[in-house]
C-alpha cells in the first residue's frame, strides 16, 4: 500500500523515465519509493527559512510559524488554540469551515509537543494546523463534497494530499465550504454555496463571493483561520477564491499532484483538467508545501513522477515576460479599468527586473479552448454529474445542475472527437507561443469580487464565457500562480493576478510571484 510519501526526486526523469536496458527493475514501485524518500528527505524534514514579518500566530506565513516550532518558541498545543479561537471568532459570519474535528486536533497538538520535547519532529510541517477542502477525504473526519448522499460520510483513509501534510506534521483543524461535487453551486449565488451547508462570505466584505469552488478554503485562510488550505482547480476553483479572497494559490502542472481521495479524481476525458493545490497567506507557502504532496501515488494513473525545480534558483533578470491586461472576456467578463491598470503597473514593475516585457498573449488560442472546453463539458448533457450523484446515492442535488442537465442537448460521439482533437491542437499552438517568452501575466478574473446575489453562474456558456481567465490553463495544463497584486480603487477589495509558465515550471511561477509579493505588499488583513 502507499504509504503517502511523495515521488519526485531531482534526478528522476534523466534517470528513470528513459529506460536503462542496463537496468530492468529502475522503474519498480519499490525502487521509486526508495528513491522518493531519500530525495525528498530534506523537504519533510525541516521548514524552509522564511521571509514573513508578521508576528501574530494566526496572520504569520505557515513556513515562519513552522520554523517557530522548530525552535521551540511556540509549541503545536499554542499554535492549534490560536487557530481554533480565530475560527470561533469569525467562521459564524463566513460559514467558511463546515466541519471541525477541534478535540483530534489538540489530541494531535499535545502529542506532536511531547515529541518535540524528546527532540522528535515528525516533519516541515510539525504541529501547522491546517483546514482542508470538504471535497478532499479525511480519515475519521466527515467529508461530505457537499452533497447529501454523504451527508454522514466518514472516510476510512486520507485522501493522498491530506495524508501527505499530516505525514509532514500538519494537524487538521476541520473542512471548507465548496459548492456540490464541486461543480453545482445554486443558481443566481455567485459564492461558494450548496444545499447542505449554504453559502460562504468574503472576509473583506461579508456580501461579496469568495468565489468557488474552494471558497470556504479561501475564505477562513484570508481571514486567519488557518495556515493554509488545499484546494481542487477544474476551471479555476483555486485561483479564483485566491483573487477574491487576497491570498496566494497554486494550481500546479496537471497530473503533477495526485487526485486519490478528492471527490472528483481521475480519469475519464476531463482527467487532466482536475488539479489540486495549495491556497495560503503568503507564496512562500506554495513553494513549502506543494512539492510536499506532489508525485505518484500508484493510484492516480496520470500522475507524473516530474522533478521539483527551487523557485530561489530562478534568475529574473533572465527570464522574457509576456502580458495581457485582458484576456479576452466579452461583454459583463470584460476585464475592467482597475484590473487592466494593476496589470500595466505589474508589466512595469518587471521591466526593471527581467529581461523583457511584451504586451502579447494567444488570444486565438483561448478562444478556441474556450469553446471546446464548453463543447466538451456540456457534450454528455452532464451525465458524468448525474453518475456522480448515483455513486453516492444523492437524490436531491444542486438545482443548476439540474437546470443544466434539463437544457442540456448531448452531441455525438464524433463531434465529441471533433472537439477534443480542436481543443489539443489549441494546447500546441499555445506551447508554440510560449517558446518566445519564460512566464505570463495576465487578470485572474475579469473584476473584483462582486456581491454574492449578483448574476454569475457557474458555468459560462458560448461565447460570453469567462473561462479565458482561468480554464483555459486548465486545458492547457500550466501551472498558474496567483498572488494579490493591488486593490480596487477605493482600496477594499483585493485583485489578484495570474503567474503562468510552460509546463512542470512552477519555479519560474513561484519565483515571480514572490517578486510581485514583495513590491505589492501581497495579503492584508481584513476588517472582520
């Protein structure tokens, strides 16, 4: 059985993606494993040095906050009941955290302190309380995917995320608000919302959407309420809540995190658009904690034993910049003036620390994906949702769901063909684009959050959609950093802005964001 550990030693494909006749058993899972430990042994060992100044437990970086349990000047047990008094304070008002699991954790927190104090650490995360997506399974802690068929669903095992950060020695504090399955929200809410639990608020303006689908992750970590979450990202879910919400997120290389134990996992024509990632305060996070859970994990068929570059070897004056101050949303996506003007102020930031910065972006290309991704989606009439629901026995399920379902016209398979093969022909010509530049900028959303009853669905369809901003990276598979930039105008809500590179380099994303961090200032506290 899998043991959680994380499969991408530095070395990995020059030396065992290419096949040794020389050496027949390289590719054996064991071998693999082995191999995994050892060159991981440094990332889940101890934290990285941290560049926070914060000096409150609940607003401090996860990465400074472990370090300060490394040297023993704040414990696991201090840390946990800073957390959970925050949570008490403010999850009434935001409905951010759906489920907590208060009890296990100070359990967890005062044993984690014991073995401290026998100079034992169990790893970079020691003693981090964390919440987790209520779509990602939790051992012994109802996980529900807000959907009533697991309603009272308690998981036997953790998802490979969750058991991957625990091994690090985070402790779970309880799970976050997400619209159904993640994909059906109510119709005419624009947040975070289903059935079972109702609807999240941004900490920045308790009317506004956290955006979904991890908005209750978002939300609870903008607002102090946890070091950081993990999120899933279909078409945006990580990103967009990361805009709304001020933080930083990571939607990593598709198939480079494994899906085991999400309620949306692998497989099937959509796999490689599902991606899970972290959603944290500060972009140091991202670069602690996403090669923590990244790698195979012999369940997930897709995932990709890809090494981990470090972000602090990317040189910037280097690196060739591309932007974009819309990407070409129509009509009420259209990107808005102060969305457009953060972006020209970000492209001149650059141009003082790269090598160059070009306004330029494959607007042709996200067109086409656009459309094929719709055609895609919506092509089975959205039976691939009605068997999720089956599966876990849900009758009454999200009612825009069942409105897409009842409007929905199925195409052929041969048109579904059609589509898929447009819609990779796309993702070549955007690699083709992207030989000419190392990373692009670009808006995550079209405007800032907006109230949480305002016209939004979920699902944009036809030519009006807003999946320019954020899908389309999805089905081309880059990773994408966001990190907040600026503010609107009147200074009280946050814009966050995309970090995009070629495939696997996520050290070119993260390194650029903590650049724009640290001009930008990143994540401030919210008035709740």
């Amino acid at each position: 059985m899998n043991d959680g550990t994380p499969q991408h030693p530095q070395n990995f494909v020059s030396q065992h993606l290419v096949p040794n006749p020389q050496n027949r058993e390289s590719l054996s899972r064991r071998t693999l494993l082995g191999l995994a430990a050892a060159a991981n042994a440094a990332v889940m060992s101890a934290p990285a040095q941290s560049a926070d100044t914060s000096d409150e437990i609940i607003y401090m970086s996860a990465t400074k906050l472990a370090g300060l349990i490394r040297a023993k000047k704040v414990s696991a047990s201090e840390a946990v009941e800073a957390y959970i008094a925050r949570q008490l304070a403010v999850n009434d008002l935001m409905n951010a955290v759906v489920m907590n699991c208060y009890a296990r954790a100070r359990a967890e927190a005062k044993a984690l302190d014991a073995a401290a104090a026998r100079g034992d650490w169990k790893g970079a995360l020691h003693g981090v309380p964390i919440t987790l997506k209520d779509s990602i399974d939790t051992e012994g802690v109802i996980s529900t995917g807000a959907t009533y068929g697991r309603q009272q669903y308690v998981p036997k095992k953790d998802a490979t995320v969750a058991a991957r950060v625990r091994k690090a020695g985070a402790i779970l504090l309880g799970k976050t608000n997400t619209p159904e399955f993640t994909l059906g929200g109510l119709a005419g809410i624009s947040t975070s919302s289903n059935l079972l639990y109702g609807s999240s608020h941004n900490p920045y303006d308790l009317t506004r959407s956290t955006a979904g689908s991890s908005g209750g992750a978002g939300a609870i970590v903008a607002a102090g309420g946890s070091a950081f979450d993990i999120g899933s990202d279909w078409g945006g879910s990580i990103r967009g809540p990361a805009h709304n919400n001020g933080i930083a997120g990571i939607k990593p290389t598709s198939v480079r995190v494994p899906r085991t134990g999400h309620i949306v996992d692998y497989g099937g024509i959509f796999d490689l658009w599902q991606q899970l990632g972290p959603m944290a305060r500060r972009v140091e996070d991202l670069t602690l904690i996403t090669p923590i859970i990244s790698g195979p994990d012999f369940r997930d068929a897709s995932c990709a034993p890809v090494p981990w570059a470090d972000p602090a070897k990317v040189e910037l004056k280097k690196l060739k910049v591309a932007f974009c101050a819309d990407n070409g949303g129509i009509g009420r996506w259209a990107t808005d003036d102060d969305t457009k003007n953060l972006v020209r102020q970000v492209a001149k930031w650059l141009e003082g620390a790269t090598q160059s910065v070009t306004e330029d972006a494959p607007l042709a290309q996200f067109e086409t994906l656009r459309d094929t991704r719709n055609t895609l989606t919506n092509g089975d009439g959205w039976a691939f949702y009605k068997r999720l629901a089956d599966k876990w026995g849900t009758v009454n399920f999200s009612p825009s769901r069942k409105e897409a379902m009842a409007n929905a016209k199925p195409i052929s398979s041969a048109a579904m063909v059609e589509a898929w093969e447009q819609h990779d022909e796309a993702k070549s010509r955007m690699l083709g684009w992207m030989k000419q530049y190392d990373v692009f900028i670009c808006p995550t959303s079209n405007k800032v959050a907006q109230p949480i009853d305002a016209e939004g669905p979920t699902w944009p369809a036809g030519k009006d959609g807003g999946w320019p901003y954020t899908g389309v990276f999805n089905s081309s598979g880059w990773p994408s950093v966001v990190v907040r930039c600026g503010s609107s105008a009147d200074g009280k809500l946050p814009i966050g802005l995309q970090v995009v590179a070629a495939p696997w380099r996520e050290d070119i994303c993260l390194a650029v964001a903590s650049y724009l961090e640290s001009r930008s200032g990143g994540w401030k506290k919210p008035p709740i």
